[in-house]
C-alpha cells in the first residue's frame, strides 16, 4: 500500500500543545544566579561606567545597528531578499459535502463552502504569479496578498493539472518585486533550504531545513503524481502549497507541493528548472490560441539562453518585416529578451492584431522591426481535439521534452516524443481498449503521435478514415504496451 501524500490547498486548524519542563536544578541555577547578581551589585562602585552600561539591562544606543551584528545570517538575508516576492493566495470553492452530493443529488445539503489557502511566487513585474494548480482549482474568486498587505484579486491564466502548476495574472497597475531564480541543475544533499508559505494562515512563515534527497517520485492517486521531486526537511504545512524553496542566497530552487502524511521533516517541492519549463510551455500554449506571429523559435530554458528563430511563415507580417531564420530576440517591446520565458511572458501582453516591437541582433547589429500579428480562428485550434475525442474518445497534451528525456533514460528507449492522455470519452474505442488518463500514446497506425499536429495529420489521413484496425503504442508506469482500436468509416461521400 503506497504511503498516503497530501497536498495542502486547505487550511483546517488542528488542536495542539505546548509542553513546559521545570527541573530542580534549574530552580537551583536560578538560586546561585540571583547570589550573583547581588554580589555585582555590591561590587557595582569599583566598575567603570561603561562596564555598568553593559551589564546593565539597557536597550541598545541609537548607534547600534542590526547589520553590524552577528544575527545578520546568511538566513536572514536570503528571506528578506525573497520574501518581497511571496503572496497570499485565498478563496473559496465549491466541494460535494455529503454521500448525498457524492450520488448527484440536487438538494443544497450536498454542497458546501471551503475557505482554501495557498501561496505564489511573482516571476514577472507585471503580476504574473506561479503557484500550484490544486491552490486555485475550483475557485471562483481568487483573493491575493501581497507581501505590503495590499489585497487584490486575481485571474487564472493557465494551467497544467498533471503537473500541479497554474499562472496568476494580479489585477494590479504597478509593477512588483520578482523572486531571484536560481537553478535546480546543481543542488546538492545536505545544503540549506528555506520555505516560504502561508502555514495554516500564518502569512510569510519561514521554516528551514537541507535537501533530504534529489529525484524523487511521488504518487498521490491513480491520476496524478509528481516526478523528480526535491526532498526536504523544512517544514511544510497546509497553506505552504505553491510557495517558494529558497538555497542560501535567496534564488528560487523549487516550488513546495507535497507533505507525507503522518511523518516529519518530509516534504516535496517541484525543481525550479522543471517549473520554468512547464509555466513557458504552458504560456506558449496559451498563446498559440490567442495571436499568430508566423515565427517559431528555438531557445533554453536558462537566463541568457536567448532566442533565436528557427522559422519564418512565407505569408506572415514578419516575413514582409523582414525576419528571418537565424535572427537572435533580444527585446520584445521594453521587455529584454533572454530565455524562452521572456519571450512568452513578453507575447502574453501583446493583444491580437496589436503590432509587436521587436529588436533582433543579425550579423552583429540590431534590427528594430514591429511585428503585426492575427487573431487565432478558435475552430482551427480546437480542431484537433474535437477530432481526437470524436475518433478514438481522448483529450491529450504533448509531453514536455524533459519528461521524455527522464522516461527514455529510465526505460532505455529512444522515443521522441508522446501525448500525455489527460480524459477518455466513455464507450469510445480508447475507453474499449483500456487506455486510461495518465498514459502516454506514442504512435498510431505505425505512426508518431510526438505533438499534436503529429496526431491531427494521423485522424485525417485518408488511410485512417476509412476505419482500419490501427495499432496503437502507450507508455504506462514505465512499460509500454499496445493494442488496437477499431475505427469508425469516415468516408467523406457517405452522409449521416
């Protein structure tokens, strides 16, 4: 039986208790003390006024300052260098309350109110905010505090629920501190680490502790689970969801998700370098089905990776502006550009239609352009779900290159690429073969399903529409297995 893991979006306070413990040499100690003292109080004329003053039970002068003291740890400064960046996330959301509600039944005692606590982390002055998908599931209303007390709303721009990572977008007109990002390439075991959260309501708590292992995995339920998890001894509790793991100099290592149920010292968070490549993707996602530039571009997930452009749609605005292939962004609007991340975050603020500027550097120099861009028709980018979940009942989404990269090395295998099944249409011939949400498709037909075009191009191949026993090729908990749909007749000259 897997051990229990709990995810923390709820705050529910529990009873506690403090335990004093008073022992006779302690009551002797306090008796030699107090014969201590008064015999410095009798000797207290032979001592110089300044020894006086120290001894003496003073508040400190005026010229003592607290950055010339020892307590200025490396702690100190990494907290108050990050902390200006964590917010406040809170709710309320809607859950099925009785056996009742759990059955469908319509009457109000099957539903109930549930207050829900989290924390984020901005990552862009803008007010994107990076948190855990299970903080803002649900909610209706998403309420943010942040670190000066000012409290605000905000709306979910994205999310990846497999991954149990969301971006907020803060309804605010000024711009906000951005948490330092370090990496999660180079950790070690046993260094330092610091939690931020807001532990059962106790905004910007602090716990610290070392990294307890590297890579680990950790099921939740048959539906989700977290891979390549940092291990941690700092305390994590209800409320620290979506918060930040800090190294000693106050950089971002890692976002906190998880706690073992029933133990101590044990927590998880999500590694930094994993969370900036599903939030990029994610934001790349969304903005693929708002505006079309006619460009794709290559680039790391790393500041200073930069962008380059990989290609150049022949009909777009930004082949009549002259860009070409080879081109390195290095600003989009005021933003500079030094990863994909920039670049996303850049585009999210471009509206359809709205002309982007741009600097490119080409052959040594720089190049300013102002890019036009198009709305997305919503049918062209639904169409390859609706055709999947017509045809063979699946939703999916790609896998990200890094979790492909971790499950080839695992299994020992050279699969490029695969779709992540995220729901399966009851009845449907993937739901007939067993295919469940979790598995990975890697191919159709003796086909690749590496994206969702790959996918799309497979469904409307005139071979595919005329119903075939196709072969279909899944991952699942590191195996693959297969099977075989029975399509459906698509004959287009045939009317239904």
């Amino acid at each position: 039986m897997r051990p229990p893991i709990q995810s923390a979006p709820t705050v529910g306070l529990t009873n506690g208790r403090f335990r004093t413990a008073t022992t006779q040499w302690l009551r002797r100690i306090g008796k030699v003390g107090f014969a201590l003292s008064m015999m410095t109080a009798m000797e207290s004329s032979s001592v110089s006024a300044q020894d006086a003053s120290l001894a003496s039970f003073e508040p400190a002068t005026v010229s003592r300052h607290v950055t010339d003291s020892r307590r200025e740890t490396p702690t100190v400064l990494a907290v108050r260098r990050a902390s200006p960046s964590v917010v406040n996330l809170h709710g309320q959301k809607t859950i099925r309350n009785t056996a009742a509600g759990m059955a469908g039944a319509t009457d109000g005692g099957g539903f109930r109110q549930v207050n829900g606590m989290g924390t984020g982390v901005v990552i862009d002055p803008q007010g994107y905010v990076i948190t855990n998908y299970h903080v803002v599931e649900d909610v209706d209303n998403i309420r943010v505090t942040l670190h000066d007390g000012t409290v605000t709303s905000a709306e979910l721009i994205a999310a990846r629920p497999r991954n149990d990572l969301a971006l907020v977008k803060v309804n605010l007109n000024r711009e906000l501190p951005t948490v330092p990002r370090g990496t999660s390439s180079d950790l070690m075991v046993g260094e330092s680490v610091i939690a931020i959260g807001n532990a059962y309501g106790y905004v910007h708590t602090c716990t610290q502790g070392i990294i307890s292992a590297l890579h680990r995995d950790v099921p939740v339920n048959d539906t989700q689970d977290y891979e390549d998890l940092i291990q941690i001894s700092a305390g994590i509790n209800p409320g620290n969801s979506g918060g930040p793991l800090l190294n000693i100099d106050g950089e971002i290592i890692g976002v906190n998700v998880a706690v073992r149920v029933g133990a101590q010292q044990i927590a998880f968070a999500i590694p930094i370098d994993q969370v900036v490549e599903i939030v990029t993707s994610m934001i790349e996602q969304h903005n693929s089905q708002r505006l079309e530039t006619g460009l794709r571009t290559n680039g790391g997930p790393r500041d200073g990776d930069g962008i380059t452009i990989a290609h150049v749609s022949a009909s777009s605005p930004a082949a009549r502006e002259g860009l070409k292939p080879g081109d390195r962004v290095v600003r989009v609007g005021s933003r500079p550009v030094d990863d994909r991340l920039d670049y996303s975050l850049a585009l999210l603020q471009m509206q359809p239609g709205q002309p982007i500027p741009m600097a490119v550097e080409r052959d040594g120099g720089l190049l300013e352009l102002a890019v036009a861009t198009t709305p997305v028709d919503a049918s062209e980018t639904q169409q390859p779900s609706d055709t999947a979940w017509a045809v063979i009942g699946i939703r999916a989404k790609p896998v990200s290159q890094s979790t492909m990269n971790r499950l080839n090395s695992r299994m020992r295998t050279p699969y490029r690429g695969g779709l992540y099944i995220t729901a399966v249409r009851s009845g449907s011939a993937a739901a007939e073969q067993g295919i469940q949400v979790g598995d990975v498709l890697l191919g159709i037909h003796g086909w690749q399903t590496a994206s969702i075009s790959d996918l799309a191009g497979i469904l409307e191949h005139p071979e595919m529409k005329k119903g075939p026993r196709a072969k279909f090729y899944i991952v699942r908990r590191e195996q693959t297995l297969y099977g075989h749909f029975q399509l459906a007749s698509r004959d287009e000259n045939v009317r239904h």
